[in-house]
C-alpha cells in the first residue's frame, strides 16, 4: 500500500513542479522542488480528496517531504479502517 500511495503523490505532485515522477525524490524538501506554502496547501487539499481523508494542520506542520506525506495518508487511511 505504501507504494501506491507514494507513487498517487509523486504523480500528483510531478504535475505541480513539472518534473517526471520517476525523478522525484521520497527524501527531498518539497521545497527544494520549488513548492511554495500556497502551492503546499493546494498539494494538501488535492491529496486529502484523492485519498478521501482530511490532515489537521499539526499533522501538515510536519509534513516536509514525500515520505514525510506517504507516512501522514498511510496513517489516517490506517485510522480509517
């Protein structure tokens, strides 16, 4: 599952810095991708529709990167079931 989840952000997010999926980086600031706080909130909303799950703003603040975003939707689809 945590696969797939990685690779729903990745591809979502390769959208958002116009870089392929393949080529981002689970381990990299989504900052050093050019993501901006407002671009970071839109990536938030999306992900929590995609995968039908909503992040308190605690758990965003520790959001930093990929794995960082794997590791929060994996935990509350977890909590979900």
């Amino acid at each position: 599952m945590t696969q797939d989840i990685e690779q729903k952000i990745k591809e979502y997010l390769s959208l958002k810095v116009e870089i392929p999926a393949n080529e981002l980086n689970s381990d990299a600031m989504l900052s050093e991708y050019g993501i901006t706080s407002l671009q970071f909130m839109e990536c938030v909303a999306e992900i929590e529709n995609l995968f039908d799950i909503c992040l308190s703003e605690r758990e965003m603040s520790d959001i930093y990167t990929i794995n960082d975003f794997v590791k929060k939707v994996e935990k509350k689809i977890n909590e979900r079931a």
